[in-house]
C-alpha cells in the first residue's frame, strides 16, 4: 500500500478509575491487503469519545474491546487502494476503524464524505454524531421553546457546546456549566451564551441561582453531585435530557441523589436517550444543522491533538477537562 510503517494502538489493559495512562501500547503490524468489496484507508483524524472510558472498563456492549485488541472508533481517512465497485482511491471516508496507520474495511461499513466547503473534522462533531446528539436532546427530548431558561452541562464540549447553539437557535436563555474560567470565558467568546458558570467556584451555588433560578431544560452531560445540584432548581414540568453522565464514567463520582423528591415535586420529566435512536433521521439532522452552519448561527469547536502516539493522552484529556470542542487526533 505504502512503504513505512503500520503503527496500531492497543488495548493492554482496563483502566483504574478514570486514569487511562497505563491502558495502551503501542505495535507495528504488517500493511494491510484489501480482499474483494474491500478498501485500505489511511487513517487522516480519530474521533475521542467519552464512552471510549466504559468501553474500555468493559461496560458498553455496543462496543466490545477485550485486552490485546486494537483501540477502535470512528475515524476519517482516505482511501489509498480500493477493490470496491462503490469507493475508489482517493475518497475521503469515515466509519469505525481500528486506530492505526492504514486500515481495511468493508464498503459498505464505510460513508463517504464529499468535500462540501466544511473542515472535514467536523463532521466527527457538530456535523456528525456530537451533533445529531445535540439535536435529538434539545429538539425531539426537551422540546426547548422560545423564552425558555436552558442550561447545559460540559458546555465547552462537543456535544454541550452544540446543544447550547441549538437551544439559543430555538429562541432560548442558554446558561452554560463547565469547570474552570478558562473554559468560562471561552464560552462566551465562542458560543455568545447568556452565561457560563464555573462549578468549582465557590460562589457556583448563588451565580446558579441568580442566572438559573427556574430552569425549564436541563441538558445533562455530567451526572454525579451536579446533576443532584440542580434538581431544585427545575421549573415546575421542566424537562431533563440525560445525555450523558460523563463524571461516573470512572466509577468514582456514583454520589447519591439527595434532591429525587424535586422531581415529584415539580412534576419534572428526566429522560435518557441515545444517538443510535436519531440515526435513520441523519441526513434531515444533519442538513439542518449544516444551514445552521452555513449562516453563521453554529459553530464547530473542535481541539486537535496531533501524533497517533499522543491519541491516550487525548482519551484522558476528556475527563480531566482538557479539551474545548470535540476532540479529534490527527494523523501525521
Ligand atoms: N446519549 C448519547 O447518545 C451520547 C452521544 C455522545 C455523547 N454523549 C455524552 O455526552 C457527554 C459529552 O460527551 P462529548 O463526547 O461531547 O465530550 P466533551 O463534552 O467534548 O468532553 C467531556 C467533557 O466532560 C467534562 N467532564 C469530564 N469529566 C468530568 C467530571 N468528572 N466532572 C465534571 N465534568 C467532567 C469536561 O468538561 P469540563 O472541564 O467543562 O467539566 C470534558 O471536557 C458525555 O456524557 C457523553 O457520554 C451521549
């Protein structure tokens, strides 16, 4: 296929907690040879995800990953040799590939991506799954109305930072929550919220209540004490979309619900939901985000981490707060 090398990333070994330093090694394996239907693609950006973290502790069934084997996700490459009828060389594609230099896939397993005036990274966030995400939570979940207070937990991130935009296309006060004033700030700048809390300051508890007394839609990220935090603070039969719980991935934040009875109180909905449910809508998601795009009203955030070798690192840096946007590898 190429002359070089054929890095790949392994699995070596579940991690403790959140700590993913000492999870993976780092191989070489021959150049991969596409059979009939198949293609080799050289892997150009990685796709790091959040619940990369249970799949790695091996508490995600959609994503099955034992020791030994190559780190896996969605990935964007290029096709370098094709035995396809429907991908030829030189197409940019996206689909779940093993990390490493070159891979082979199915055809049909991949998605071609057409070169339609947006940085090809984003379609690995706002105008891929972080998107649809954002959308299914805001849109079909919460149902987020003009006028409504919306609060958004891990705003800088990939998915909050567009179910954010979303919410403040839909005609919403959007208040956003993350860790830290650099983040704080960044959102302001980036995304023009109403506000962005910090939920390690010490004031956190009174900016919430001044900026978010009633809250109409909470869109959760983060679970844990925070989730706990706001259940007072929900409007009578307000709406929250529990996206994700991303501060128990590890295991070390499982902290009891003290405030459950604000839910009854208030007749509250909490609703889960998940991407996989909103794929078959893709293409009408997606293009509505895109016009959102195209005039400005979105943005995608994203930070690049660069080197296969640093792609750990990257996984790691989604739960100590390390990156503002979706975090991508790339490939050099
Ligand atoms: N329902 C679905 O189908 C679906 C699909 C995709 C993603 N998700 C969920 O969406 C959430 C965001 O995922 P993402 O991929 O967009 O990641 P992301 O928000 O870009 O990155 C994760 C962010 O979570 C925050 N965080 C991490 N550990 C935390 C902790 N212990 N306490 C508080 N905050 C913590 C950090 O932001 P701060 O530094 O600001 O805290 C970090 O930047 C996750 O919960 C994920 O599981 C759900």
């Amino acid at each position: 296929v190429t002359t070089g090398g054929n890095r790949r990333v392994i699995f070596a070994r579940p991690p403790r907690a959140a700590d993913l330093a000492d999870c993976f090694d780092f191989a070489s394996v021959a150049m991969p040879e596409p059979a009939p239907g198949q293609v080799a693609v050289k892997l150009r950006y990685l796709s790091i995800d959040a619940y990369m973290l249970p799949m790695l502790k091996g508490e995600n069934p959609a994503s099955p990953i034992v020791p030994g084997d190559t780190m896996y996700g969605r990935c964007i490459g290029t096709i370098v040799r094709s035995r396809s009828r429907l991908l030829q060389e030189g197409d940019t594609v996206l689909g779940v590939l093993p990390w490493q230099d070159f891979a082979v896939a199915d055809d049909g397993r991949l998605e071609r991506i057409a070169d339609d005036g947006v940085p090809l990274t984003a379609h690995l966030g706002a105008l891929g799954q972080s998107g649809i995400t954002a959308w299914a939570g805001v849109v079909d979940v919460a149902r987020a109305a003009p006028g409504e207070t919306f609060v958004v937990s891990a705003a800088a991130g990939a998915v909050g930072s567009c179910a954010g935009q979303i919410a403040r296309i839909k005609g919403c006060r959007v208040v956003g929550i993350v860790r830290g004033t650099t983040k704080r700030h960044y959102v302001m700048r980036e995304f023009a919220f109403d506000a962005c809390l910090d939920s390690r300051a010490p004031d956190f508890a009174e900016t919430l209540a001044r900026h978010a007394d009633e809250i109409d839609v909470y869109f959760e990220n983060v679970g844990g004490a925070l989730l706990d935090a706001m259940l007072p603070r929900m409007r009578r039969h307000g709406r929250i979309a529990l996206c994700g719980l991303v501060a128990q991935y590890g295991g070390d934040d499982a902290v009891p619900m003290r405030n459950l009875a604000a839910l009854r109180r208030k007749c509250v909905r909490l609703e889960g939901f998940g991407v996989s449910d909103y794929l078959h809508r893709k293409a009408d998601i997606l293009a509505e985000i895109a016009g959102w795009m195209r005039s400005g009203l979105l943005k995608h955030a994203e930070t690049l981490t660069h080197g296969l070798e640093r792609a750990p690192e990257a996984l790691a840096g989604l739960f100590t707060g390390g990156n503002l946007g979706k975090q991508i590898v790339v490939l050099v």
